[in-house]
C-alpha cells in the first residue's frame, strides 16, 4: 500500500470523494494495521488461559477465512 499510495490515492479520492490529505491518512493508517497484524499474529492467535474460581478454561481462536468490508 505504501509502495502504490499515489495511484491509491487518486482511485480512493475520485471513488469516495474524499480529499487527497485525508485518503493518505487512511492508506497509511491501514498500511500500519496490517503491520501490527502481520507482526503481532502469533500473539492475538494464542489460546488463553483465564483462571475461573471454579473449573478450568481456556480461549481458542480459530480461522474462519477471509474477512473484508465494502464501503460506498
């Protein structure tokens, strides 16, 4: 995304109307979560082990694909 933020840029701002200083806010803005993301997996993925007063649990996240947003 950063690599491409210029041609990103002027698709998003005719798309969506928006003005170029706020459209590479955004592109940044979502190249940084998906850094946290990619850099952070391993930890958001990792089962959880809560102490209950009674019994034993844990937490486990499973994949269940892809996930995206359309917006006007």
């Amino acid at each position: 995304m950063r690599d491409k933020k210029e041609h990103l840029v002027k698709i998003i701002s005719l798309e969506m109307g928006k003005l170029i200083v706020q459209t590479e806010g955004e592109i940044l803005l979502s190249a940084d979560i998906f850094d946290s993301y990619s850099t952070n997996a391993e930890t958001f993925l990792a089962d959880k082990h809560p102490k209950p007063k009674y019994g034993d649990a844990y937490v486990r996240c499973s994949r269940i694909g892809a996930i995206f947003g359309v917006e006007p």
